[in-house]
C-alpha cells in the first residue's frame, strides 16, 4: 500500500462536491501527475474525495469512487473490488449464453474501462493508460471469476489517442474465436468479437428491440441502420408481417439473413444500401410502413460537429415519419452523447410539424440496467430512444 495523494483547487472542489469526475491539470493544486497511477484525492480543505486514476494527457484525473481508509490500495486489490460489485450487481444476466455489459466505466466505479460478456466471450475495451497497466490483474481475475474461454480487447476506439495509446484489436485471453452466438430474449445473435461494430454487438438497445417485438404483430416493419437485423428479427419473432433491413454493411446483413434461417424466422430482406439514398427510392415508389425504426450511428462525435448533425436528426426523422401508413409507429434513436434527451426531442418536435398529421410521443426508453447512467455524469446517458405514432 501506498499513499500518493493529489489535491483539487477551491473551485474544482466545488465541482467535485457537485459530482464532476473529470479533472484537467488546472484544478490541480498538486503537480500534474507524470504517469498513470491509482491516487487518493483531497478537496482544497483536505477532506477525502475518494480514490482516482490519473493520466499523463489532458484529462489528468478521473474520481474512481470511495475507498476505505485513508490508503490507496494496491491495483489487484481495486479490480478485484470493482470488478467483483460490478458482476454481483449483474447475477441475473449472467446464463451460460446470455450477453450482458458488465462494466460501465465511470457508472461502476471504473473510469475508463468498458467490459461487455457475450456468453463465454468477453470484450474489453481500455480508454485509459492506467487500465492499460493493470490489464495483467484485470484478466486473470475475470477469467477466474467467470469462467470465460476468450477475452478479446477492441481497443480500436479513438479516445485512446489522448493518452497515447495505440489503437488495437488483439486477443488477451484463450484462442481466438471469430464468432459467438448469444440469446436475447429467446433470439439468437451473432456476435463477432475482432470484427463486429463496437464490441460485437450493440447490446444497449436490448429494451428497444423488445419493445419492438411487442408492438410488430401485423404491421409491416422498416429497420433502418439495421446492423445485423436486431430490430428486424424480433419484429418478426413478435409477429410483423413482412421486416425490410437496410444498413450499408453487406456482411452485418448477411449476418442478418443467417440468424433470421437459424431461428426459422420468415419475412426478412435485406438491402446493403446508404439509408438516405434508398429512402428517396422508397418515396418515390411511394411505399409506406406500419412500423418503422431507425438508430443511426452517433451524428455528432463532438460538440463541434453538433449543428450539422441536428439538421442531420431533424431530416432523417421527417423522412422516416413521412414513411409512416396511418396509425404508424416510429422508434427513433440517438446514440450521440452530445444530444442530450430535450435536444433530442426537440429536433424530432421540428421534424413533426408541417407534416400533414399529428404525431405523438408513446414512450421514452434508454439503454437497459445493465448499463447505468451515473446522475452526476449526464454523458453516461448517452442512448435516447422515443416511440412516436401518427395520429389519424
Ligand atoms: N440497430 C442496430 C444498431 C445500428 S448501429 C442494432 O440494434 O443492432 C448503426 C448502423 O448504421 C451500423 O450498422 C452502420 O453500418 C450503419 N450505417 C451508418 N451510416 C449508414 C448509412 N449512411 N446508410 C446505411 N447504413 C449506415
């Protein structure tokens, strides 16, 4: 056990007393850190705020949560803790063949560290230099708690670069495995651990794609940046009469097609097509659809890019609205951490009027339990989805 112990300012205290968990060297009444530790905070009066990881880029500390005692404990001692709460806090999602996200980052006391279990797979996904250290306590400890035969890590994502660190796809455990087959709600999903998007699979819209199954009984059903099918096999599964997916990944529909054979599942096709091309085919030929769903990829990666893509929210979803037949349900997303939910519906309040019907808000959902939004930390909420109907 060490002490290292690193001191917040006056005014980032406040923030830090208000919840803030990120922290840049200006708030910093310490030296900035000159590598990635486990450190204790104080506020700028010495009280204790806990345990915290610091980084040699910009964001230089990030709160990991209480800890007891004034000691920092040694890095196995932390995952081990962490990582432990976090999968007791998922038992029930834990079936030999269910997909569950285990750990959330910040939400589970572990900044910078996204773990997602497909059955006996499991992803990792380090945005850290300090996770990045300490992956040799990490593994172990999951593969011994849980069993798994391969943990893979998708560090292909670009925030690594602000700490330096390369950008990787790499096996860190067990033999290679290119796919794996989970259930959800009793359908089957092709998980692609080295190759699918993210990390295999888009686990977060698990609400949705129920959802979804419960409202597709009859209706002719339109899943728009379908991916592997999710939205358009459960509206079948749920008894729509025909599921069109379209998304510009010919292999993710391949995918698509496959598991929909795999589970008997009649009624799907697909077209390997850019969304906004083919809807302009499709109102033209002047097809309309009973229930449509639509979940892009995030518009806006920044705050810069945020008035391009809330034109971007704004057309997609008059688009998608216009495709609607009377009484015709829309499940519309965004999955961009700068759109917060008001914005979000805002956007979508715009894209309503004009049109030549009333359309309203049914329900507002989220990603599921599994991946919790940490109140003080309004990024973590990044998933919105809205079910809208037009009314006639
Ligand atoms: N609905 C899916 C997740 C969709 S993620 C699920 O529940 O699993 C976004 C998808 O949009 C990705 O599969 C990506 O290939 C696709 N995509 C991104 N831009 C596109 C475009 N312009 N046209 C068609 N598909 C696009």
């Amino acid at each position: 056990m060490t002490t290292s112990t690193l001191a917040l300012t006056a005014a980032a205290s406040g923030f830090a007393r208000r919840g803030q968990l990120w922290f840049y060297s200006d708030d910093l009444a310490s030296p900035p850190p000159t590598r990635a530790q486990l450190v204790r905070v104080r506020d700028a009066e010495g009280r204790d705020l806990g345990l915290g990881i610091t980084g040699t880029g910009k964001l230089c500390l990030r709160l990991a949560g209480p800890w007891p005692g004034d000691d920092v404990p040694d890095r196995s001692e932390f995952f081990t803790a962490r990582l432990q709460a976090a999968i007791e806090r998922r038992s029930a999602s834990l079936g030999p063949d269910a997909a569950c996200r285990l750990v959330h980052g910040e939400a589970d006391l572990l900044p910078g560290l996204v773990v997602d279990r497909y059955g006996p797979v499991l992803v990792l996904q380090g945005t850290s230099a300090y996770v990045e250290e300490c992956l040799d306590a990490i593994v172990p400890f999951l593969v011994q708690r849980l069993g798994s035969d391969s943990v893979v890590a998708r560090h292909d994502v670009a925030v690594r670069r602000f700490e330096n660190l390369p950008a990787e796809v790499r096996l860190l455990h067990g033999s290679r495995v290119e796919t794996v087959v989970v259930q959800e709600h009793g359908l089957r999903h092709t998980v692609r651990p080295f190759t699918g998007h993210k990390t295999g699979f888009y686990l977060d819209q698990a609400p949705a794609r129920a959802l979804v199954r419960q409202l597709a009984k009859g209706r002719s059903v339109l899943d728009l940046f379908a991916y592997q099918g999710g939205f358009a096999r459960n509206a079948l599964r749920g008894g729509a009469v025909a599921a069109l997916a379209v998304d510009q990944s010919a292999e993710a529909l391949q995918v698509a097609a496959a598991d929909a054979r795999a589970d008997g599942l009649e009624g799907l096709t697909t077209v390997a097509a850019d969304v906004f091309e083919h809807l302009r085919t499709v109102r033209q030929d002047g097809q309309q659809f009973d229930l449509v769903v639509c979940d892009p990829p995030a518009f806006a990666k920044s705050r810069r890019e945020l008035d391009g893509a809330e034109t971007g929210y704004r057309d997609l979803n008059r688009l998608a609205l216009r495709l609607l037949a009377p009484h015709g349900l829309l499940v519309t997303c965004t999955c961009s951490h700068h759109v917060d939910g008001p914005r979000f519906e805002k956007l979508v309040r715009q894209a309503a009027a004009g049109l030549p019907f009333r359309v309203v808000l049914r329900q507002r959902l989220g990603a599921g339990p599994d991946h919790p939004v940490l109140l003080t930390h309004p990024e973590s909420e990044y998933l919105k989805v809205l079910l809208l109907q037009r009314m006639d």
